[in-house]
C-alpha cells in the first residue's frame, strides 16, 4: 500500500473566513471541504449577549470548547452548565440545548459539527445579516430547519429569561 498524499490544513491564528451573526463573531476554521466530515468555528460571544433559540439537531454532533470567559448552556428542564475557560460540552443529536453569555466580560469558544454541513447555518445567518433581514427567533429557527435542526418552545426548556440574557444569576447544576 502506498502512503497517502493528503495535505494538512493550516489556518493561522488571524485567518479563515469571518462574519459577524447579530454581535456574535464567528470564525471559520473548517467548513468541511478538506475533511467531508467535520466543520469547526470560534465564536466570540459578547458580555449580556443570548445565542440562538432553544435547538436539538436530527443529523450532527457539535461540541464546544470554552477558551475564555464564561458560557452558560441552557437544557430542558432548565437545566443549566456554566462552561469556564478550558471547560468542554458535547451535544449529541436530539439533544435540546442553547447558550448565552450573561456575563459582563467576552466570551470564546471553540465549536465542531460533525457532519461538517451545519456550517452552512451561519454562512445563511451572515447572508440574512448582511441584507438586512430581520433576525428574530422565528426567522433563526426556519433558517435552522434549512439543517435538520428543530426549534424547542421557551416553556419546553424552562428557561429563566434572567439567566439567558444576563443577570450572570447563579446556574442550576
């Protein structure tokens, strides 16, 4: 068997392809050209800033990587996580979830989807961004359909609005 000639991919810590969704700016890493598998993105979440409604995906896994700051994810039952720097949390599909920064300093975080095609998502966000278009939940959650991801009801997840959008109140473990 001979060895294969498959090149690494490099991205230098300024590169990869950048756009801002609301105030939250996303940087592409890996959009799943060269792997057919996995995407990946940092996020910068600003202080008192919510992310997107109430979510479970049918078809990719994604897992987040807090590299500063902190970011609290939300589940059903109002379940809560405060995710610190160096703190890892993984969503398997089906699994309800969202994430703020009600906190008063910025947050990152370091995301994958595998499948990598949910990068896509974003990419229609900037777009819907760039011309203008309202960005409410509702039109968040029909671009999320666009990605087999379906929208969970506030009362589903039991969410305290003051969590969410930042009274950096205490979260529920």
């Amino acid at each position: 068997m001979e060895t294969p000639t498959v090149p690494i991919n490099f991205v230098p810590a300024k590169a990869g392809e950048t756009f801002k969704v609301g105030t939250i700016t996303i940087r592409i890493m890996e959009d799943g050209s060269r792997t057919d598998r996995i995407g990946s993105a940092e996020f910068t979440v600003p202080p008192h800033t919510s992310g997107p409604p109430p979510h479970w995906h049918e078809m990719h896994d994604e897992t987040f990587l807090v590299t500063q700051g902190t970011l609290r994810f939300h589940a059903l039952n109002g379940q809560t996580v405060d995710a610190k720097l160096g703190d890892f949390v993984t969503v398997p599909p089906r699994s309800p979830h969202t994430f703020s920064n009600p906190y008063d300093e910025e947050a990152k975080f370091f995301n994958t989807y595998t499948p990598a095609f949910y990068i896509n998502y974003f990419r229609l966000l900037a777009t819907m961004n760039e011309q203008g278009k309202p960005m409410n939940p509702e039109a968040n959650r029909k671009a999320m359909a666009y990605f087999a991801t379906i929208g969970v009801a506030d009362d589903e997840m039991q969410m305290d609005k003051e969590q969410f959008y930042g009274t950096a109140a205490p979260s529920k473990k």
